[in-house]
C-alpha cells in the first residue's frame, strides 16, 4: 500500500456528489444502455475504492478495471459488483481472478483456451466478455478467428459468454473521417455479432461505447456502455458538449488539488529561486514555497508553459522550476500568508485552473493529467 502524506499540508478533494451527479448525466444521456464504470488507474487518479464504491452506489451496472490486481482491490474493499477485466489476462494469473469473481476479457485463441481450461479446473460457473478487434489493433480477437475462439470457449461448461465488444481509436475526434471510420468499425462488429447469432450465441452485454462514443455517437449506444472520463467529469473534447447543453445537462469535475503555504520569503530583484535558476524575479517580492510537486502529479513542464495557481481567490505564476516535492510561487504584490490554502487544480473563490488547461500547459490529454495524480496524495472524500 503506497504511503499517503497525511502529515504534509497537500491533499485532493474527490467530490462524490459530483461523482453521483455525473453517473445521473451520462444515465439520461444513454437511456435504455447501461453504465460499467472504468475505475482502472486508481479510479483515473480519484481513488480507485472511492471512486468504485460511489460510482456503483449512484447506479452503475459494474465497474471495469485493466488488471487483476486492480480487481482485487476492490473486493477487498468489500465491493461486489461485477468487474470486468478490459485487458486478457495472463495465464498464470487466470485463476486469481476467477477465484475473485473477475470477469475475463476474451482477446485471443490463446486466451480463450486457458480461460476454458482454468474454468474447467475451478468448476462453477465464470463469466467471460469476447473482444473483437475492429479497428483499434492493440487487442482483441480478429472477426476470422470468431468460429474457433467459440468453439474454444464451448469446451468449458464453466464458461459463461456473459458480453462481446470492441473499442474505438478515435471517438474522441470530431472529424469526419474519424467518425465514419467508427461506424465502419460498428460494421465489422455487427458483422460478428450476426456470425455468432447464427451459431446461437448471443451475449446479454454487448458494449461499444466509452465516454466518447456514449456522448458523439448514438449508434455505438448498446446494451451497456463503459464509461470512464465523463464520470469524474471531464469531456473528451469540447466539442461534445453540445450533446449535454442540448437537454440542459453538463459534468462536474470531481477531484481539485490543495495545499498550504508553508513558508513566505522575500527575495530582491534579480534573485533566481529553484533549480536551474531559470527564472529572475523582476523585482523586489515575496515568493511562496507549496508542499506539492512532480511526484505528487504536478508535471515539470508546467512551469515553462506558465501554469499558475490560486491563493486567496487569484491566480499566482510559478517562480521557478517545479522540483520533487515543493514549488516556489511568486506571490506578485499580494499578501500571503503561511497557512493560507492554495488551490493548484479546481476552484477558490470565481476563478478557477482546469484539468483542461494543465493538459494545454503540457501538451498532453486531460487522461493522463488526472491518472498522474500521485499514490501519496491523500484523497479525501467531500460531498
């Protein structure tokens, strides 16, 4: 279990009312399609447990997660709803995730016979989800091999073909191109869910959507949805929410990054705070040191690009390179205080610094600043 600072004046806030009301958004967006809640990545940084139990508690069918040991996790925090495995699983780990009431992802021959054989080995009954690979080409079976990996999967009378689905590369996109080239992919799907159907299998979940596909692409709305980003309450591009506007809906951000001031220091002119001295003080201020840095989740290249965070209501600019575990803020003619709270990503007061724009600082997606949060912030559970 990773160390938290619980000690260290540096926390996030994980809002599970806006957790909740999201899952009540993405609910009325998707009508008849139920939600699997992507909780891998330790809940996309919010804190897998919290994030999974107040995910499932706001009405989500099941939750989904990338590996075993992620799955585990959340039984041993008691919860017992479905967990599907969104990656195939090794074959010397099948077993730890039947005996835990994982569900498998099916995503190769390979695959399919050491799941039917490691089922066969527990006895009962263990539910499995088959991917087809329709365009993505990371994962999945090939839409050739589908009469084979089914015949591999009926070998075991303790296989249950509870779901089949497939993932889109580019849902995210509003281009043209990238959205015809999803709907040749639901072609190729239903192509093999036609194929399987005739062989008289036709799985009770079947799933095409994440946030993305759930928000742009009506036709990807199938029996259930998996659904990750919008649930703590970020789009996957601007652009989608038009969709929510449309019926007077929108997302709330669910996770905000806070510290305390822990020292206030005068510097002249000239003076060059942080490693690399990269930047002089223009004049004469006081600059603020912040118990937060790269390895809390806070990226290096924040500071090049000119991130800022909140003190007292106002944005405040970085007076030197990020470093491991503190920043130095230039507190630009205001008053700061030793105690006061800074707010480095959400909202103080009417201003507010974004997910978004971390991501924009640092050229990189909105995904990755989120899931980079790291493992010593304590997440604190607010309404």
């Amino acid at each position: 279990m990773p160390v938290e600072g619980l000690r260290r004046p540096a926390w996030a806030e994980i809002s599970q009312g806006a957790i909740r009301h999201n899952v009540a958004v993405m609910r009325e967006v998707l009508g008849a399609s139920a939600i699997c809640g992507v909780v891998k990545a330790n809940g996309y940084g919010h804190g897998a447990r919290l994030a999974a139990a107040t995910i499932a508690d706001a009405g989500a069918a099941g939750l989904a997660v990338a590996i075993v040991d992620e799955g585990v996790e959340l039984r041993d925090a008691g919860l017992t709803d479905p967990i599907l495995l969104l990656a195939e699983t090794p074959p010397e780990t099948i077993i730890d995730a039947l005996e835990n009431r994982l569900t498998l992802t099916i995503g190769s021959l390979d695959g399919a016979r050491c799941a039917a054989e490691a089922a066969s080995s527990l006895g009962g009954r263990h539910s499995v989800h088959l991917k087809i690979d329709t365009g993505m080409h990371r994962m999945g079976i090939d839409a050739r091999d589908l009469d084979t990996v089914l015949d591999a999967l009926a070998a075991s009378r303790s296989i249950v073909l509870e779901g089949i689905y497939t993932h889109f590369p580019v849902a995210d996109s509003t281009y043209a191109s990238d959205r015809a080239y999803c709907l040749e992919q639901l072609a190729r799907f239903d192509e093999s869910l036609a194929r399987a159907a005739a062989r008289g299998v036709s799985p009770a979940l079947v799933h095409t959507a994440n946030s993305a596909a759930a928000l742009s692409l009506p036709e990807s709305r199938r029996s259930m949805a998996r659904v990750g980003l919008a649930l703590y309450g970020h789009l996957p591009d601007p652009a989608m929410g038009t969709v929510l506007r449309e019926r007077g809906l929108s997302l709330r951000p669910a996770l905000s990054l806070h510290a305390r001031v822990t020292a206030v220091r005068e510097l002249d002119a000239g003076e060059r705070p942080s490693y690399g001295r990269l930047r002089a003080m223009p004049a004469r201020a006081s600059v603020a040191t912040v118990p937060f840095g790269y390895a809390d989740g806070y990226p290096r290249r924040l500071f090049t690009a000119g991130a800022e965070v909140l003190i007292n209501g106002r944005r405040h600019p970085l007076a030197g390179m990020v470093t491991m575990d503190q920043l130095v803020i230039d507190c630009d003619g205001a008053a700061v205080n030793v105690g006061d709270e800074v707010v480095l990503l959400g909202a103080q007061g009417d201003a507010v610094v974004s997910a978004e724009e971390w991501a924009t600082w640092s050229g990189t997606i909105t995904w990755e600043i989120l899931c980079g949060v790291g493992a010593r912030v304590p997440r604190v559970a607010v309404a």
